[in-house]
C-alpha cells in the first residue's frame, strides 16, 4: 500500500533514536492519526528552545553531518535527523549510484518502472543512514525551456508529473524514507531565484512555514533564519506557542508513520569529510579533512550488460568519452557553464551525485565492438570534425554516432535551447561523410535540432540524462537489446516561433 504524503510541509522529518524510552514505550503508529498522536506526545515533552531546534534545518555541528541537519536533543536520546538531496541518487556522497533524471524517467511512461526506480533511490538513502529524500522534484515543470532545473521534473505535463510524482514519493517511502517533494509553485526558473521579501521571521512562520531549509554551506554552521529570531517571536507572541507546536507536529508526524525510529540506521561515518571535501576540497583552512571509507549501499543493479553483434563504427563528439575533469561535474558560483570533454549522464546543481561506475557512451561501444572482432573509429575534438578533412577516419564507417549534449544546472538557466560547442556544424559535417549518421542527445530536455531534416541523418536517440549507466543504455538500444519508448514527456518544435511563451526567463 502507498503510503500518503505529507503535502502541507515544506519538508517531512524524522526524529528520535531507538535508545527513547518514551517514545519505545508507544505503540508503533499504524495510522496517519496515531502518528500525530505519537508526535504530540513526544512535543509535550519538549521544552520552547527544543521545539525551535526541530523547525530549523540547517548546517549544524550539534547534528549528523548531511546536507540538512536537526540537532540532538540528548536529555531524550535524540541524535538528530539528516536531510541530503537528490534528485537522481545521494548527492555529494561515494559509495552511491547515479540514478537516470526525472525527465528521463517519465519518458518511459511506465509507472511500475518509475516506482521501482524511486525504490532503489530510497534504498540507497536509508542504508546511507538519511531519514529525509530531498525529492522527488515536480517544479519546474518546464514553462520556459531554458529552465536551467527542468531535468529534475517529470516535464510540463501535469498529468504526468502528478502520475510520476505518486509513483515516486510512494516508492520512496515504501522503504521507509521521507520523500520531500519540491518545489514552491511557480518554481520555473533559476534567474533571480535569490530575490527575496525581508518581511521577518514571525511573518513566514505565521504564514505557514514550518520548517527552515538550509541555504547556501559555509564555515558559518548554525547560521539561520529561524533559530533565535523565532525565539524571540515566540517569547515576543508574534508566534504563538499553539503554532510552534503545529509547526513542529507536522514536521515528526511523518517520521512516526514511517517507523523511522525503529532501527534506523546509523549515518555513513564517511558522511562528514564527502561532505566537506565535495564543497571545500582538500586544501582548505576551514576544516580538518581525514578522509573515511564510505559505506558502500550501491545494490544488485550495479553490473554491466552484455555486448553482443558486431558493428564497424564511428564515433564522434565531445559527449562521448569519459569526462576530462573526472567522476562529477561541479557547478558552483565561479565554475564555467559546462565543460566540452565528456559525456553528461546528469545536470548540476546541489544535488549532484558522485558517479563511482559512470559508463561512457565511448567506452561501452568500444567493449561490444570489440568482442565482435570489430573495431572502432574516434575523433572527439569539433574544430577538427568541422573542418571536414577526416584525416584520421579511414575507411567511412558503415555507421558514424554523433554524441551531443546540452548542460543544465541549478542556479542558473540556460542561455539558449540550442545545443552546446557549435553542434549543428558537427552533425553537419559528420553527415556530408556519412550516410548513415546516428546522432544521440544528451540533455535537459527540449533542444533545437535544425539538422532533423538532413537526408543521412538515419535516427536521432534522445536520451536525456540517463545516470551512471549511460554507456551501456545507449548501446542496449542502439544495437536492439533494449526497445527505445519513443514517447517524450515534451513536444519538440521545429524552431523558437513555435513557442508561444517568452523563451527568456525574467
């Protein structure tokens, strides 16, 4: 049975350990109404500071080292609730696999497929020892197309995002984790996200906020907007007791209907220096860095897929091979828009995840080629595929891949809905060559494709982004083993005046 969401908070959280004799000594909660129950009782045992310490979410050192952290409260057992983020797996972790985007996920249109995918995203964050997934994302949705989030969601179809969103918030908490399904309404574009109303503390509380998200990590643990000023609300009766009391029901309700404290377990010990170093690096004076082995929770879906037939090839683009820069793309305020070497399995932000096994779409056509007996042409760099000499490709290949990619990231949006490094001259090039050009997409979403109508353009594979497992995926369904959905979750056009609405955000 799925289990209902808690809609009406900002975030669902969980709370106390097993070693509380209080709360060991209730029932476990077998309804949503026995759930609030327990969270009353347990409210009744807190005192005003405590309470505030639940509604504020933030970087703490008082807490498990996650992306959002509640603090202890000790005199009752409590060792506080971890938050990370997603959406496509455990982000700024090692040990975790990297799970296909949302977008590639409701191109399938298969909700069993959907829900077992957020199954295994909530595996991973359990055994991670993380109460709250921060995801599943419905916003945005995708109104503008240079949305620079719309790979998180499930496209601008409503219907199917709610379709999506049910399947993955159910799968999720099936194995008894929090699913935090995001974003505010109206959430379609990163341009000027940062702009805020300064109404104070008490107006936001009063108007239903109930729990504080963390922003921003820095040195400045503990740092926040609710924290003391909300103190000084509630002593003031600018917020009432009965609503920090509310607030803080509907932040533990979910926590007791989903049993999280009944063996829960422990945080990852590697959770604090992953954390660290993915947002400070090694040298940094902010923090001493010993790294930990991580706990390994990657499951049975870890294994790569057998090639078979035989294919003499070409392969051409930068979104083929493994990226230049390692094992995640970064994106923070200083970064470049993307790099150009390399295959792009996710989009950026702050849930990034650590790819542990990412296979390149190079690699994996290499490993079936050459059991085959076959064998594989390369040339990656596009200023030598524009200039159209092909020195280094002899003979034609009897079939030339074309790997392309647009970059996507939280924070900012795109720029335009062309593809990115002058693709439209690559695909051109290779086709004036190749008869039988294949050109396969990696990206966010909607892309321009003006090359569409080229005679030896033979097929176009639009594959989002598809997770670790890229490589192998693309080969899976190129070579046949795997039947391609051929259904989208967003219409293609032709050019920008097919869109009615403003392609800019503003």
């Amino acid at each position: 049975m799925y289990a209902p969401t808690l809609w009406i908070s900002l975030a669902s959280l969980a709370l106390v350990s097993p070693t509380s004799a209080t709360l060991l000594s209730q029932k476990p909660a077998s309804s949503w109404e026995n759930a609030s129950d327990q969270a009353r009782a347990f409210i009744a045992q807190l005192n005003t500071t405590e309470k505030i310490g639940i509604a504020t979410c933030g970087y703490r050192r008082d807490g498990p080292a996650c992306v959002g952290t509640i603090g202890k409260v000790e005199r009752l057992g409590f060792q506080g609730i971890c938050f990370s983020d997603g959406p496509s797996g455990y982000a700024r972790s090692d040990g975790v696999s990297v799970f296909s985007s949302g977008l590639t996920a409701a191109a399938t249109w298969d909700k069993r497929l959907i829900y077992e995918r957020a199954v295994a995203i909530g595996e991973e964050f359990r055994a991670k020892g993380a109460h709250v997934f921060l995801g599943p994302s419905c916003g945005p949705m995708g109104r503008s197309v240079l949305g620079g989030r719309n790979w998180e969601g499930f496209g601008p179809d409503p219907y199917l995002s709610g379709v999506a969103m049910h399947a993955s918030v159910s799968g999720i908490q099936s194995v008894g984790v929090q699913a935090c399904s995001k974003h505010l309404i109206g959430n379609e574009q990163e341009t000027q996200r940062t702009q805020t109303t300064e109404d104070g503390t008490a107006s936001f509380a009063n108007a239903g906020l109930d729990l504080e998200m963390p922003g921003p990590v820095s040195a400045d643990y503990g740092a926040s907007y609710f924290g003391n000023y909300l103190l000084d609300a509630v002593n003031d009766d600018n917020v009432t007791k009965s609503r920090l009391n509310e607030m803080v029901e509907r932040v533990l309700t979910l926590y007791f209907f989903l049993h999280q404290h009944e063996d829960f377990p422990a945080l990852d010990p590697a959770s604090a220096t992953a954390l660290s170093v993915n947002q400070f690096g090694y040298n940094t004076t902010q923090f001493a860095i010993k790294p930990v082995p991580a706990r390994d929770v990657r499951g049975e879906y870890q294994r790569n897929t057998a090639l078979e037939n035989e294919k003499d090839i070409g392969v051409f683009g930068n979104g083929a091979p493994y990226p230049a820069i390692g094992s995640v793309y970064f994106d923070y305020e200083n970064a470049p828009i993307s790099y150009e070497v390399g295959t792009l399995d996710q989009g950026g932000g702050s849930g990034i995840v650590r790819n542990n096994e990412l296979i390149a779409p190079l690699d994996a056509n290499r490993e079936r080629v050459r059991k085959q007996g076959g064998r594989v042409q390369v040339l990656l760099e596009h200023k030598d595929i524009i200039d159209g000499k092909f020195r280094s490709i002899y003979p034609i290949p009897d079939v030339c891949l074309v790997f392309l990619k647009a970059f996507a990231a939280e924070g900012r949006d795109r720029e335009s809905p062309d593809l990115d490094w002058n693709i439209t001259k690559v695909v051109e090039s290779v086709a004036s060559l190749c008869s039988n050009t294949v050109v396969i997409v990696n990206g966010p979403g909607i892309v321009l494709m003006p090359w569409a109508d080229n005679e030896n353009v033979t097929a176009i594979l639009s594959a989002q982004y598809p997770g670790e497992e890229i490589g192998n995926s693309i080969v899976d369904a190129l070579w046949g083993e795997a039947e391609p959905a051929s259904r989208l979750p967003y219409t293609i056009p032709t050019n920008t005046n097919d869109w009615r609405a403003n392609l800019q955000p503003n």
